[in-house]
C-alpha cells in the first residue's frame, strides 16, 4: 500500500466509523426489550458525547477519552489519538445493551459479581461514565458463567444486573490507543539505509520495478557475499506492520542513536532515529520530500502533491516517540556485518 493509500485509507475508515455511529438506531420491533437499557438515555444522546471516563479498579483513570471534532484521544497518553472503532464499539454496545435479570442489591455480594465500586476493597471491574452528561455511571463487573453475558450495576444504586452481552474494555491505557504506526512493505520502497553513531553503514537498495521484492546489498567489503535475498528483504520490510506498545511526546533523541533512511518509490523519505532506555526500545519519525528538479507542469503538480502528503505524515508522526517491540527494533538497526555471509574458518 502506498504511503498516500495510508492516508486515504485512514481518513476514509473515519467517515465510515462515523456514520455507522450515527446510524445506531433499534428496530421498532425491538423496543419492547429497551424496557431496561443497559445505561438509560445514552442511546437518545449518543452523538452529543465528547467524553468518556474509564476508571480502573484501583479507582485509578485508566482513559480519559475526549472527542476532538472526528477523532478520540487519549488524555492520559498526552491525546494521542484513541481508536476510534474500539470507542465507536464501546458506545454502540452501552447504548443497545440491556439489563435482563435482576441480581443481588446486597453489598456484600458484589464482589463475587465484580461490581463493587472502584477504589473500594474487593473491587474488580471497570467503571464507565460521561462527563457533561445527565447519565448514570456503570460498573461493568464479571461475565456469566456461559459468558454471554456480564453483571452490572449503576454507580449509586445498590441493584445489580445480568446484561445480554459482554462490553469489551482495553485492560491498560495503551490498549485504548491507535496501534497502528505505519504498514510500508519493501515492495513500496527503493532504498533503506541505517547508519550508526560509529559510523557502521548498511545501504540497501531494490533492484526491480514498483512492486518488486528484490534488493541488493551495496557496500559489501572485498572477499566477502551478502546474505541471502530473503535476508535482505526481512530487514527492507522494517516499516511494515509497525505497531505501537507505547507512545510519548518527542523529546530530544540521544547522541548514539541509530539513523535509518527509508526512501519510499513515490518520493517520501522517512527518518527513524532508533535507541533504547530503561523503558525499552523508541523510534521517532521525521518524513520530508524528494523534491528534485522537474522538467514540465505534470512533474511539478505531481512533486507538489508529494510534498503535501510528506508534510502531513510528518504532522501526525514527528510530534511523537513510539516505543516498538524487540523484534522490530532488532530489524530497523542492523550493522553491515549482520547481512554478510560469515568469513571462510
């Protein structure tokens, strides 16, 4: 997929999340089970919400999920942006959710179903309210036994409840986020390069069409062979299926940081700058434009549209470090000597 199909792609599962939200309404037929809704009057004023307060069991904020015009973020992570199809699930399933069976009103038995109060001893579930909105706050405690189901119990009122579904909540802040940082597989790329501070140099390039899978190593010493292709593309793919584990605001990058160069086919070039700390392995991102000499009035629009799409992507990827997995990091700070084949005795 081409940097630009990331772009549209994203904007246009926003359009469609969105009118999905709009479009959560029950069929007439159904309204005779909304005699107990799973949180009364969320469904009449779904769209209006803006806010969305999940706290821990712990009585910790776990999110605190605000709406930005079309997009949700997260306060807890500096509001980088929430996913918005978990929140848009999230809403639908309070709103067309229903309370079905009356269960304890004792409190002496809501820990055994999980819907005691958050911060209180015995207290295990999760706590959903809305901030600016005249609605209960609800306690999502344990599943059923047949796990078709989940107890609950609204913040305030001493009756719990046996509802006909499960209400999926990310179990950490992170899982409330936008996983996805990038999917840019080699095919899309014409050239990567990964310097180190000691001046270690890989520099691959790819020796097909748009589309092709095949790269070659281009600074191999005298007397010794690149690895296998495979090898060599593992290490092109390092934009590919790139996710997050977790993500702060861009601060300064250390001096002995790895500098990785991937050159896209369309003219993007993406910066990495990979190093570790006590919390793990981080990358940032800077993204510019090959902006060369062009000859006629298409070349020059075309160039100017690239340029547009760079500044955008480096608006959504420069303001933030991403912490990566071990594996990708591994991938994206290659030395040359771990693509040679290994020397004779």
């Amino acid at each position: 997929m081409s940097v630009r199909g990331i772009l549209i792609l994203g904007i246009l599962t926003l359009v469609v999340l969105t009118a999905a939200l709009l479009l959560v309404s029950p069929r007439e037929e159904d309204r005779s089970f909304e005699i107990q809704p799973l949180v009364p009057g969320l469904h009449e004023v779904i769209n209006e919400i803006d806010a969305i307060d999940v706290t821990a069991a712990d009585g910790s904020a776990l999110a605190s999920l605000r709406r930005d015009r079309e997009r949700w973020r997260v306060r807890e992570k500096s509001d980088y942006e929430a996913d918005f199809e978990l929140v848009h699930d999230l809403l639908r399933d309070l709103a067309t959710g229903r309370r079905v069976d009356e269960r304890t009103a004792n409190p002496d038995w809501y820990a055994r179903l999980g819907v005691v109060d958050m911060g209180e001893e015995g207290a295990s579930g999760v706590e959903i309210a809305f901030p600016g909105q005249e609605l209960p706050a609800i306690v999502l405690g344990n599943p059923d036994s047949q796990q078709q189901g989940q107890f609950v119990r609204h913040v305030g009122d001493e009756q719990s409840w046996l509802s006909d579904r499960i209400v999926n909540v990310p179990g950490s802040t992170v899982g409330f986020l936008v996983r996805a940082i990038m999917d840019i597989p080699a095919s899309e790329l014409a050239e990567v390069t990964m310097r180190h501070a000691d001046g270690d140099t890989v520099r691959l390039r790819s020796t097909g069409e748009a589309g092709s899978d095949d790269w070659v190593l281009l600074n191999v010493p005298d007397g010794r062979e690149a690895r296998p292709m495979w090898r060599l593309r593992e290490v092109a793919n390092g934009l590919a299926n790139l996710n997050l584990r977790d993500v702060r605001p861009h601060d300064d990058v250390p001096g002995d940081a790895v500098r990785a160069l991937y050159v896209t086919r369309d003219g993007l070039n993406f910066v990495a700058s990979l190093f570790r700390d006590e919390q793990g392995p981080w990358v940032h991102f800077s993204v510019s434009a090959e902006t060369e000499a062009v000859i006629g009035d298409d070349e020059r629009a075309e160039v100017s549209e690239i340029a547009i799409d760079a500044t955008a992507v480096d608006a959504r990827l420069s303001p933030w470090q991403f912490q990566i997995s071990e594996r990708k990091f591994d991938t994206m700070t290659h030395r040359r000597d771990d693509l040679l084949e290994p020397r004779d005795g």
